[in-house]
C-alpha cells in the first residue's frame, strides 16, 4: 500500500513540475516579445521640421537605410513648432528640431527646448563659428545674405557694401522684405554685433528712406519687382536665387537671368552668412537616434548633396560648393560667431520699430 501511494505521490509531483514548466515558457516568450518591442521604438528619430525640400527627404531616406533608424518628419513652420514643442513639454515626442536661422534656433534654446549634446564627429565637421557655444544647436547648411540687381540699370562697380545701399544714389531703388522676417532681423543684429548699435540704426533709417516700395512678400518676390521695373537692387538670399536660376517656372528662370549677383563688403567686414541647423530636444526619448543623424546631416555625403540640389553652402570644410555657387565667385564672409545673431536680435526688433522699417 506504501509502495502505492509513494507511486500516485511521485506522479503527482512530476505532473506539477510539468505545468510549472509549460506556464514559465510563455513568461519567456512574453519576455523576448517585450525586448523585440523596445528595440524596435529605439530605432527611430522623430524630427520637428520647418524645411520643405525634397533633398531633405531624400537624405532622410538614405540615413534609414544606413542606419535602419526610422525618422519621422512632423513639419511646419518654425513658431509653430517651437510653441508646439513648448506646449506639449515633457510629454514631447519631438527628438530634434530644425529650422532656417540662427536667430530662430536661438530662441528655441532660450526658450530651454534643446539640450546639449557631446559629439566628437559634429565638431569636427561643423566649425565653431557655425555651431552654439553650448552646443545646442548645429548648422547644417550656409546661405550668404546678398545683393541682386538690374543688368541693364546698374554697373556692378557701382556697388560696394551694404552701408552704401543708404546713398541718396539709391533713392527709391532699394527692395528689400519687411522687418517681421527673421533673415532681416539677423542681418540687422550683425551689423550690430559689428558696427554698435547707433551706426546700426543709422543704416536702417536710410534704408527705409532709399526703398522703392513699402515692404512686401518673400525674397523672390524682390528679384521679380526688379525685372519690373520697381527698383534696382534687392537684397535676399543666395539659395533663391540659385532655385529661380533652376526653377520650372520658366518665368522664374527669365527674371533670374536679367540679374546679377554681388557679394558686399568684400573690402571690409564681409559679406553675412547664416545657416540651417538643428538641434536636439531637452528629453528626447530618442537622443542618440537624434544625434546620428546630425551627424549624417553635416557628413561629406549630406553635405553634398545639399549644396548640389538646393543652392546651400555647405558648414563642413571639406566638401565643396555647387558648380553654380562657384561660379559667383568666392567671397568673404563676416566674422562673427552666429550665436550673436540671437543675442542682438530683441535689439534690431527695437531698432526696426524706431525707424520705421514695416
């Protein structure tokens, strides 16, 4: 009888130790199911964008490839981003935010949106000057601040610096975009930075008294008022140029045509450059995804191909500029930490405001 139930007891134990095992397994399984989930959210950078060319999104596709990192492009404009990113805090999915202007990527880091970030790869390929102090935020492409003109009104040896433009010669000859947009505002701020706050003002009272019209619409929109006979000279920035000289508006093409291209200053301080940049947002859930592909962005390969399709100077040194940005010439450019650009800028607002510049 004994022997019996010792038999039935082993039985019964066995047969537990059997359920244990069969109930532990999918714990198991649970387990690696949970891990695979993990690494797959880790592979992805969500990024906040105010840029909308297509070569963004082509190299957006070439570092998923390279990386098998996903991005995910929420775009916009660049307020509405920085405010967006603001409200929603730290419940934020945004990883990294990008925009045009030093200025603007200033108030995101006064705004303590973006963090900084360690990276030997970025500092080597982005030179100090073009990347924060902190280093917040880095720049991705260049683009000079320059002047257009009529080839059949004006000889370009009658052009020299900006502070000319205020020459009672240019009466009523100057367009230029109003006082609201952020390239303005940071060239104000560097003259600023340069020449003090006084000679500043100086030069944008007789701006405003030398204009061929109120303000009004983007930088193409100068270039076009000089094929129309509005004014003379426009200032505006190198990359719509190089996209009117290669649009597919053939009318965009004929208006680029009739203008040429003059880097002031070349005898002074230089000619204002300012950038594209980026930088990584304060409790990024995704910061080393984030900061891989600022690194892609500011590589030789990227850099490349921003300079080839969208008309940009590249930051990184050891890639070159387009055919067609070569054959502008080189130039000098203004010596000046781009940092600065955000630090002056509530004074060029205020400066704006007194000299009356819409």
């Amino acid at each position: 009888m004994r022997k019996i139930v010792a038999f039935v007891l082993c039985v019964f134990m066995m047969t537990l130790a059997a359920c244990g095992n069969q109930n532990s397994a999918p714990k198991d399984n649970e387990s690696d199911k949970q891990n695979k989930k993990e690494e797959t959210k880790e592979k992805v950078v969500n990024l906040y964008s105010s840029r909308h060319y297509d070569v963004d999104d082509e190299l957006y596709g070439k570092f998923e490839e390279k990386t098998g990192i996903k991005v995910n492009v929420i775009k916009g404009e660049a307020d509405e981003l920085l405010e967006r990113i603001k409200r929603e805090g730290d419940a934020t999915q945004a990883d990294l935010f990008l925009t045009a202007d030093a200025g603007r990527l200033f108030r995101a880091k006064d705004a303590d949106v973006l963090e900084s970030v360690e990276s030997d790869t970025l500092d080597k390929q982005v030179p100090k000057k073009f990347r924060d102090n902190d280093k917040t935020w880095y720049g991705l492409t260049k683009r000079a601040r320059i002047l257009v003109y009529n080839k059949d009104k004006v000889k370009e040896d009658e052009l020299s610096t900006y502070e000319d433009l205020v020459d009672e010669k240019w009466k009523g000859r100057i367009l230029v975009r109003s006082s609201e947009n952020i390239y303005n505002q940071s060239l104000l701020a560097s003259f600023i930075e340069i020449d003090g706050e006084e000679k500043a003002k100086e030069w944008a009272e007789g701006i405003v008294k030398n204009m061929a019209r109120k303000p009004e619409g983007g930088d193409r929109d100068q270039a076009k008022a000089i094929a129309a006979g509005v004014g003379d000279v426009a200032i505006m920035n190198t990359y719509y140029f190089g996209q009117m000289l290669n649009s597919e508006d053939p009318e965009e093409v004929k208006v680029a045509e009739q203008l040429g291209v003059f880097f002031p200053n070349q005898e002074t301080t230089g000619t204002h450059v300012n950038i594209s940049g980026a930088g990584v947002v304060k409790g990024s859930k995704n910061k080393e995804n984030a900061i891989a592909l600022l690194e892609y962005l500011t590589s030789e390969e990227a850099q490349g191909k921003f300079a080839e399709a969208n008309y940009e100077y590249p930051v990184n040194e050891k890639v070159e500029p387009s055919e067609l940005l070569k054959s502008w010439g080189e130039f000098k450019e203004q010596d000046i930490p781009l940092s600065v650009l955000g630090d002056n800028n509530a004074k060029a607002l205020m400066v704006f405001n007194e000299v009356g510049w819409q």
